[in-house]
C-alpha cells in the first residue's frame, strides 16, 4: 500500500484531498494529531486510531514509530 508517513506527509496528503484513510497513533502527541484528526472529519476522511506509534510504524513497514500516516490508493 502506498503510504504518506508523519505528521506533515499526512496532512499534506489530506489537505490534497489525496488521502483515503487516516491512521492516527493514541500514544502521539495530541497537539500533533489533533489537527490531522481535525481536517480529516471536515474532509470527511476516516480516521483508524492505532493503540502505539510503534505499531503505526510496523503497520506502515517501517522500523520506527509513526504518529500518523495516510493510505494513498493506487490510481483509478
């Protein structure tokens, strides 16, 4: 799956209007998410909350945490 990864990757993404789905970590830091969460709901995009960064990560195959991250589908 082609990933956009981070804070700024995934706002991007969403504020593209690229973005078909929202991973959002419970463990980041909200002052991080909470925009991302935000625009997410006024694109009305879904927003999956992951319970740890690390497993965003690992779930994105990558070997670090991640706060968020957004499911870029491949084209039509």
């Amino acid at each position: 799956m082609p990933w956009k990864i981070g804070t700024k990757q995934t706002t991007k993404a969403v504020e593209q209007g690229l973005a078909a789905r929202v991973f959002v970590a419970r463990d980041a830091d909200p002052r991080l998410t909470g925009k991302i969460v935000e625009l997410c709901r006024q694109a009305e995009i879904e927003v999956e909350w992951v319970d740890r960064m690390a497993d965003l990560g690992r779930r994105c195959g990558i070997d670090v945490g991640a706060a968020s991250a957004a499911w870029i589908p491949d084209g039509p």
